[in-house]
C-alpha cells in the first residue's frame, strides 16, 4: 500500500528545493559592496559581488560615488571611490562628466538584477560630511540632486544611499533632510536610504523648517530604510562597546530607536520595517604614534584605527575585533523574532569584501543566509490593500449611483485590478467584470431588487484580493395616502419599503402631519390647492413624493382652439378646455360633475357633446356685431364646489378675444398694474348714472367693488397676488357689463 504521508512529505521537500532563493527571507539583508579594495579591471567585473554573495542579499549598496563641494559627483577625491573603469576606457578622475557609465556599476546591477536584488548606488562616504553639506545648501541642492538622479537613472540603480558621516551642526542635519526630501521627490519609486552614527534619536537637535521637530523624526518620516552603524565603537568608544561591533551593544541601540518610535508615531510595523542593524565584518587595532604609544582623543581614550581594517576574511587577530558569526546570527535572530517590538527591517554589513567567500561555511554572510532561511519579502514592501471597499451597500432600485472602491499601498510596480462578480458570500469562485480594471467599480445602474457580491484581485509584485462588498438592491419607497383632502379631516399616509433614518417633508405650513419619522402617519390640511408629503434622507435628499388636492375644485378655463360654421346663422365655434390636460394637479381635484352656462343667453349655443372629461364646445352666435360675455364652469368634488370663467367677444371679423372691445368712455390704466388701479367714466357721459365697478380673480371670486356716479375710482390691489383679473363696469341699463383683462403685477 503506496504510503500518501511519504509522497506529501518528498513532493513538499521538492517543491522547498525548488522555490526561489529568496522567497525564504525573513528579512532583508543589504550589503555595501566597495568596488575600489578588489582591483578589479574590465575582464573580471562579474568577480565583485559574486553570484554565491547575490544569492544571499536582498540589496546590494556599490560604494562609493565621491562629492564636490560645488554639488558635482566626483570620483577619486575620497579613499573610498569607485573603481576607475568607466565605458570607452576613460579614466574619470574627478567630476563626473553626466554621461559615461561605470562599467563596474553597471555589470553589478546587471547581476544583481539577475538574481532578484535591488542595487543602490551610494553617494558620500566616510569624512564627506563638509562637502555634502556645501553641496546641500539651497544654492546647490536642485544641481546636486538633479546629478543623482541623473547618475541612477543612467545606471539603472534601484536607490540612493546617503552616507554623510556625519552631520554635526544644526545647519548641517537640515541640509542632510533637505537633500533626503528632494531625493524622496525626485525618486519617489527608489528606496532612498541613510547611515547613521551610533547617536540616539532623542539628542539629534531640532529642525530648521519646520520649528519643534526632531531631526530624527524628520528623517524616519522621509526615508524607506536607515542603516544604524553600530560599529566602530570599543572600550575607550565614546559608548563604551565591549567590542566595536558588540551584538548585545548593538540591539540596545536599535531598541532605543523603537522605544523613542513608540512615543513619537513610529509604533508600527511598517515604521519599525524602516530601521537596520549594522554589522561589521572586520576588526580594528588602536592607533599609535611614531614611539608605539597609543594615541589618545581628548578625554584621553585611545582611538580606533579605522583607516586601517583588519578583514574578518583574513584570519588575522586585532585589539578590537568586529563581528562573527555568533554575534551576526544574534543580530540576525533579534532582529526578526523579538517579542518586544515585534520585529526591523533587516540587518546590513560593511562590507562584502572583507568577508570569506560566501560559499565558506566559516563566512559571515553565509551565517547570516543561513539563519535567515523563514518566509518574508525581498525587503520592499508588498502589494497590500489599505482600504477594503464597503462591507455592505444599501441602492434604490431605479436610482442607483456610487461605486465601490479598494485602496492599495501602490508600491513602486504597476498594479493591475480587476473586479469580479459573485452570487455567494466569496471572493474567490466568481465571474471576471469585463472592463472593471480600475481600483473604482461603478455599481451597475440597471440591478434589481436583491443581493449582490462583488470584489477585486489585485496584482503587482504580488497578489492580493479584497474582502466581499455587499450590495443589497432594495424596491424604492413609496407613499400611499389620499389625493384629495378636505380640510378638517384627518388622512392616513404610509411609506411601502421603507428606508432606514428617513423623515416626512411637506409643502407648507398649511400641511399638518402627525409626527416626522413615524409610519404609518396622519396627514390633515386647510385652504385650497395642490400640496404633498414625502421622505427623505438626513441630507434632505427626497427618496418619494406624494401629491395630492386640498378642499374644492378650482377650475381654470382656456380657449383651446377656434374654428368657424355657417350655415342659417353664421357662427365661431370657441372650444373650451376645462383646466390643463397636461397639469398633473388637475387629476388630483377629483372633479365628478360640472355645471356650465353662459351670459348672455342669446349669444350662444352649447353644443350637447363633451369632448373628452374636460372640453365643451360652444357657438357663438354672430347675428349682431360686438357680442361678448361670460362662460361659467361649476365644478364639484366630495369637498365642495368651485367656480371658473372665461369672457369673450366676437367682432364683425370673427376674432373672439378675452375681453370686450374698447369703450372710450371708460378708461383703466395702468395695465399691468401693481399698487393702484385707477378706473375713469367721462362724466359728461353719466348723466347721474349709478356705475357698479367690480374686479373679479379668475376663478370669479369678487376681490374689490365700488359704486361711483362718475370721475376717477381707484382699487388698491398691492395685496393681490400676480396673476389675470377681471374688471366689470355695470353702468345700471345693459345687463353685460363692460368686460376687461387686467393683469396684477408686482
């Protein structure tokens, strides 16, 4: 019987022999790499890193692109400097000229790429700290930068390291921040580093611009890694190191960064991810003068030799040994299991060449490897997504907007979304949206009523996938009640698919409801005329409405078109629409019956049909010049009855108008009016005559009436709305007054 427990065991074990070198890596494990120590030439560039050293890093720092003190890149100023190979077989000793390449630098990046590591180029070194800062200052700084940029772009370099050492005045730690700051936004996608000096956070001093805040914290905010050189300390240091690169020293100093992180928004991972533990492979003696006599600073402790290492490949003793391998595999352990601050970005050395080969069971950088063989990334941050879109989103059916939306830390790669569908609660299994590839997704507009599941997958240095959003399609709310209410009577109203935190609205104060946010409620009203409730949100975004009549019909009578019949009489056939057909209100009104008659009776005939629910046709009949009157429709409804008229004349020419012709001997101005109507009947004309003046709103109510024997009346209609009145003038003979349009206008 084939045992299935061995084969899972040896297909595991194959598929661990397999993997890439660096999908192991708990950390990173950066390295500077000083090419100008190896004496290296054109034929063997590919010696310096070795592939077996490549395989056990995750970066690589060449060192060093030297600095003017007038902001030019230099090669040869400083002892550590990059070797003289450049692309032509030019010798480049001094300013760099902007465009020819190292031919060293560029087969390192070559391989190092080769092998899955970011390759950093570094600019400064040890003593450089008056030329960077002369360099830094504002009149230098744009030429500066402009020149790494230049430099990293031509040699394909994954990043910068700045390796000052050391600022010491004030002036001097603001200018090193100013360079960090315009090298973050020259190179926002390259991994901007920084060296420090064993010094902790809390004594670095304040910064320039702004005020009141601590260089170090400036610096951590702004940079992806800082490289903490806890080396080249000893006995007489000035911390007072067991070793110049004691391991228990060392963890002390990386922990007093954490625990100063802690107090000063540094208390993340991701901020602690920014903090490297220095190693040095190599020792140091102590100097001495001429007579073999140490040389002493001035608090009398004696002074590393530090010009002068002694390679930790070479075997040979020293007064102040570096690192071995117990100490880095300590370093190394602290930095990815300790339980206190959960965790740094790496360890890095100083520097590969002094190391055995890496292949040497005895080398520093192999130990390191080897205890560094647990899961992790290759020290730049993964494709993580910060903001899951929404857990649960409620749409209306038929109104549908917004999107959902995923929120990803967008590492320097590109980043690919795509968006799926799903008919259960799963971000995985589902159906790919076509054309849904950006980190926003439109809810479809056209959803009914249900549940819908939907995320994304996103993909670049690595893949993720966002949580389930929720959208839930709910039927849109609706008001039930009433279309006509008469006032003094109670009506109840209630909302079908109710929305959650919605509250009633209302036309007007006329309008009284029971309470805001109940259902169902109770609706009463007064006066006359359209009106309605609705819902609606917090922000008073209307989700219904419902319409409704109050009280009486008010019907409104327009002339909806004309036409002419002779026949025995001749005769204009005037058809009056009762209301509008197109008013939503007028359906509203509920009007059951209406009444209609005509003044004079003489002057026209009803035809008996009715066109429709609102239209009547009436003939005017045209055996008599100058024949005008008035049409009345009385219209009822369960809450009374209103009433609405329409006046005419008929001219010999067969032109029916809304008011009669002009009479000369009675005047009304101004028209249109807005305070005073003024009315005049010639009193030589009225002979005693008793004149009753009334003016009439289109629905007939009486609004003002006088009495007069002649000369001037006048109406005060400021207190009228706008709108079309009427003016009758009865001068106590004819039983047809005088008939105009008068139009109220304020």
């Amino acid at each position: 019987m084939i045992n299935r427990r061995l084969i899972i065991k040896y297909f595991a074990i194959l598929a661990v022999l397999f993997m890439p070198k660096m999908a192991f890596a708990q950390g990173a494990v950066v390295s500077y790499a000083f090419g100008k120590g190896q004496n290296l030439n054109s034929n063997n560039l590919a010696n310096f890193p070795s592939v077996a050293q490549l395989e056990r890093l995750t970066h690589v720092i060449a060192s060093d692109i030297g600095v003017e003190a007038v902001s030019n890149l230099y090669n040869g100023l400083w002892v550590r400097q990059l070797p003289n190979i450049w692309e032509g077989g030019i010798s480049l000793q001094g300013v760099w000229n902007g465009t020819t390449k190292n031919l060293w630098l560029v087969e390192l990046v070559k391989n190092a790429h080769a092998e899955g590591v970011k390759a950093i180029i570094c600019v400064g070194g040890g003593g450089a700290h008056w030329v960077h800062a002369t360099s830094s200052t504002n009149n230098n700084l744009n030429k500066f930068v402009a020149d790494i940029v230049k430099f990293v772009t031509d040699h394909k370099f994954d990043g910068v390291d700045i390796n000052w050492e050391h600022p010491e005045t004030q002036t001097e730690w603001q200018q090193c921040f100013n360079l960090l700051n315009a090298l973050k936004l020259a190179l926002p996608c390259k991994r901007i580093s920084i060296a420090l000096q064993v010094k902790h956070p809390n004594t670095y001093p304040d910064a320039l611009t702004p005020p009141n805040h601590r260089i170090s914290r400036l610096i951590w905010e702004k940079v992806d890694a800082i490289n903490l050189m806890t080396y080249d300390q000893g006995p007489d240091g000035p911390e007072g190191w067991q070793t110049h690169s004691d391991a228990g020293e060392a963890i002390t100093h990386i922990n007093n960064w954490a625990f100063w992180g802690n107090s000063n928004g540094f208390n993340n991972l991701d901020s602690r991810r920014k903090l490297f533990l220095g190693s040095a492979f190599y020792g140091c003696n102590y100097k001495r003068d001429k007579n073999g006599n140490y040389e002493l600073n001035q608090y009398g402790h004696r002074i590393l030799d530090t010009d002068n290492p002694v390679s930790y490949a070479s075997g040979g003793s020293c007064e102040n040994p570096g690192d071995n391998t117990t100490s880095v595999v300590s370093k190394v352990n602290y930095c990815y299991s300790n339980q206190q601050y959960g965790g740094f970005g790496g360890v890095f050395v100083w520097e590969l060449g002094y190391d055995l080969p890496a292949t040497n069971s005895n080398s520093l950088l192999n130990a390191i490897w080897q205890r560094n063989n647990l899961p992790y990334n290759n020290g730049y941050l993964d494709l993580e997504i910060t903001t899951h879109p929404a857990a649960s989103t409620i749409v209306v059916q038929g109104s549908i907007s917004g999107s959902l939306l995923v929120v990803a830390n967008k590492p320097c790669t590109e980043v690919i979304y795509q968006w799926y569908s799903n008919t259960i609660n799963s971000n995985s299994g589902g159906t790919l949206i076509p054309g849904a590839t950006n980190e926003s997704f439109p809810i479809p507009a056209n959803l009914t009523a249900g549940t819908y599941y939907y995320y994304c997958k996103l993909s670049g240095k690595n893949s993720v996938t966002s949580d389930v959003a929720t959208v839930v399609v709910s039927l849109p709310p609706s008001i039930s009640g009433s279309t006509l209410l008469c006032s003094g009577t109670n009506y109840n109203f209630s909302v079908a698919n109710e929305p959650s935190g919605f509250y009633w609205g209302k036309s007007s104060s006329k309008i009284t409801i029971s309470n805001t946010t109940g259902n169902p409620i109770t609706v009463s009203a007064t006066g006359n005329g359209p009106g309605w409730v609705s819902i609606n949100d917090s922000y008073g975004v209307e989700y219904a409405r419902c319409n409704f009549w109050i009280g009486p019909p008010v019907p409104s009578l327009t002339y909806a078109s004309l036409g002419f019949e002779y026949g025995i009489l001749p005769m204009t056939l005037v058809i009056v629409h009762l209301n509008d057909i197109e008013d939503p209100i007028a359906p509203l009104q509920a009007v059951y019956k209406t009444d209609w008659s005509v003044t004079p009776s003489a002057a026209a005939l009803f035809n008996p049909d009715i066109w429709g629910t609102g239209f009547k046709t009436v003939k005017l009949l045209m055996n008599a010049p100058d024949i005008y009157g008035e049409l009345k429709a009385k219209s009822y409804n369960t809450c009374g009855n209103g009433t609405g008229y329409l006046y005419f004349v008929v001219t010999n020419q067969l032109s029916p108008s809304s008011a009669p012709p002009s009479n000369n001997q009675y005047k009304s101005y101004p028209n249109p009016v807005s305070n005073f109507l003024n009315i005049e009947i010639d009193a030589t004309i009225a002979q005693g005559t008793t004149y009753d003046i009334r003016l009439y709103d289109k629905q007939g109510n009486l609004m003002r009436q006088k009495k007069t024997k002649g000369g001037t009346v006048q109406f005060n209609v400021a207190n009228l709305p706008n709108g079309i009145y009427y003016l009758h003038i009865y001068d106590g003979v004819s039983e047809t007054p005088e008939m105009r349009q008068i139009v109220v206008e304020h």
